[in-house]
C-alpha cells in the first residue's frame, strides 16, 4: 500500500514563511504527478498546486506569487515552499499522489498537516 508521509506544518505569523515535504513509499508503478490540497474549516478541500513528472506545474490563482512546487523525482517527494503567508491560508494541508499502474491512474492521500497563519 502507497504511503505518504507529510512534514512542516505548523503556526506562523502573517506573512512569514514555512516548507511543506511529502514523501511517498512502497510505489507500485510510477508517479504521474503530485500536489497539494487544503482544506479549512467548513470549506471543501482545494487544490492549491500540483506538479507533475515531465515538469509541468498549476497553481490555484490565490497563491500564485508566493507558493511554489517542487518535485524530486529521484526521492518520489513534493514540496511546497509557502512564502508571505496569510490568516486566508490558514487549512490542513494534504498531499496527493497520482499513481500509474497498468490498470489506469490511483489518487493517495497523505493524512493532512495543519498549517495557521496568525499573529
């Protein structure tokens, strides 16, 4: 079973900064693309970035500028450098791996870290 372990939550004053890791194991197949999600209270989850394995990358338009994607390939993990952070971004993030295998395309969900963005 994929696993996905995810790190670097926590609680931040408006504008600083904080750096989200996700590292996946136990891949069957290959990594078609991973991102991120966040989910605050009484809101549906979003997608807030995603990266993919032939480098292409999304963002959802209320981060762009300040949040950037990586993916290293080579360690199956994803990250997200949130820079100049608001309290409108204050969620739980999740990571999301889509996992190739021959019989189609699987999401995996990391198990969510919280991030607060308050002075």
């Amino acid at each position: 079973q994929v696993q996905l372990v995810e790190s670097g939550g926590g609680l931040v004053q408006p504008g600083g900064s904080l750096r989200l890791s996700c590292a996946a194991s136990r891949i069957i197949g290959s990594i078609n693309a991973m991102g991120w999600y966040r989910q605050a209270p009484g809101k549906e989850r979003e997608l807030v970035a995603r990266a993919t394995t032939i480098g292409s990358t999304g963002y959802a338009d209320s981060v762009k500028g300040r949040f950037t994607i990586s993916l290293d390939y080579a360690k199956n993990t994803v990250y997200l450098q949130m820079n100049s952070l608001k309290p409108e971004d204050t969620a739980v993030y999740y990571c999301k791996l889509e996992n190739r295998r021959m019989a189609g395309t699987y999401d995996y969900w990391g198990q969510g870290t919280q991030v607060t963005v308050s002075s």
